[in-house]
C-alpha cells in the first residue's frame, strides 16, 4: 500500500514537471507555498480591494530598494564594510534560445490547430476550440484579470494536492466523463453529417 502510494505521488509529481515548481504546488516545500499565498493573497487584497495603483506600488517599491542599496553601498565604502550581496543582473543567451523556443513550438501549435479548423474542417477540434473561448469569455466577464490570476494560483496550490491524494476515484470519474462527452459528440457528430452531408449527395444524384 505504502509503495503504491509512493508511485502515485511520484507519477503526480512528474507530470508536473518534477522539479522545484512541483514540489512547490504539491507542498512538499511548506515555506515556498506560504510565502506564495501569502504574497498572492496580499497583492490581491491591496490592488483588488483597497484599491491600490499597481503602477505606483511597483514604483514605490523600486523607489525604496533603489534608496536602500543606495545608501548601504555609500555607508559601506565608509565604515569598510562589504557591499551589498547584489548577483550579476544578467540573461544569458541560452535561456533566451529556451525560451524563443518554447514560444515558437507553442505559436506553431496554435496556428496548425487554426489550420485544422479552416483547412481540414475538423468538427471535434472546432467545438473544443469554440466550447474553450467561450468559456474563458464567461469567466472573464464575471472576474477581471488580477482576480482570474489569484484563483488560477490559489487553484494551483489546491487542486495538484487534492489530485494527488483522491487520484483513483477522480481518474474513475473523469472516465465516466469522457465517456459521456465521446457519446454525445458521437451523436453530434452524425447529426451534422445527416444534416450537411446527406442532402448534398441527393442533390448531385439528381
């Protein structure tokens, strides 16, 4: 029982990726995700409900650390003390071709699903493509943008867990799910082509 659970928290853990972000959304590192709620729930707080400007507030924070460094570097050429323990502030050139190249596979991705659609008239990927914008255009006409950020962090803090542990009968249920989506565009699916198709051949017989 102990090995299984094991495996499962680890087949968990790797399709997130298995690295430092995983451990974070499952909690295995419990200071990393308090300090992202916290500071989630306190961004949202300040720019959501007591209004604060998010242009000043960056402003204003900068302003203070730029004041802070400024004055320990001047005191510590003073009294000799050591500077401020800033890193070298650099990109380097291969997270920037990493990068460059997850975007272009992600792009690409996009525009062959939008071929498929115009081009080769695929009906499943047109009422998923259709059923997703429409969803997101309903969620963002009930929530503006900072507020959809914090519920897709506080959703990326809970839900990674409660899959984790309630992973057997959440695959059952989304089984039975698939099934019934598949049935019900098994049934779409030949509605239309009764519908679109059918009268066409008739009317070429003729």
């Amino acid at each position: 029982m102990v090995e299984s659970n094991t495996s499962r928290r680890t087949s968990v853990h790797q399709a997130l990726g298995g690295g430092s972000v995983a451990d974070l959304l499952l909690w295995r590192k419990w200071c990393g995700g308090i300090v992202l709620l916290i500071s989630a729930s306190t961004m949202w707080f300040l720019f959501e409900r007591a209004g604060y400007n998010f242009l000043s507030f960056v402003s204003n924070v900068l302003l203070l650390l730029v004041v802070i460094l400024f004055f320990w570097a001047k005191s510590a050429s003073l009294l000799n003390r050591p500077l401020p323990p800033i890193p070298n502030l650099e990109i380097s050139e291969k997270t920037i071709v990493l990068v460059a190249d997850e975007l272009r596979a992600r792009i690409n991705y996009a525009l062959l699903i939008a071929h498929d659609i115009a081009i080769g008239r695929n009906l499943k990927v047109f009422l998923l493509v259709a059923c997703g914008l429409w969803l997101i255009s309903y969620i963002g006409s009930l929530f503006n943008f900072l507020t959809l950020v914090y519920i897709g962090i506080l959703l990326s803090l809970s839900v990674p867990v409660l899959y984790e542990k309630y992973k057997d009968h959440i695959d059952e249920k989304l089984c039975i799910t698939h099934g019934i989506i598949q049935t019900q565009y098994r049934k779409i699916d030949e509605n239309v082509l009764k519908k679109f198709l059918v009268p066409n051949k008739e009317k070429k017989i003729q």
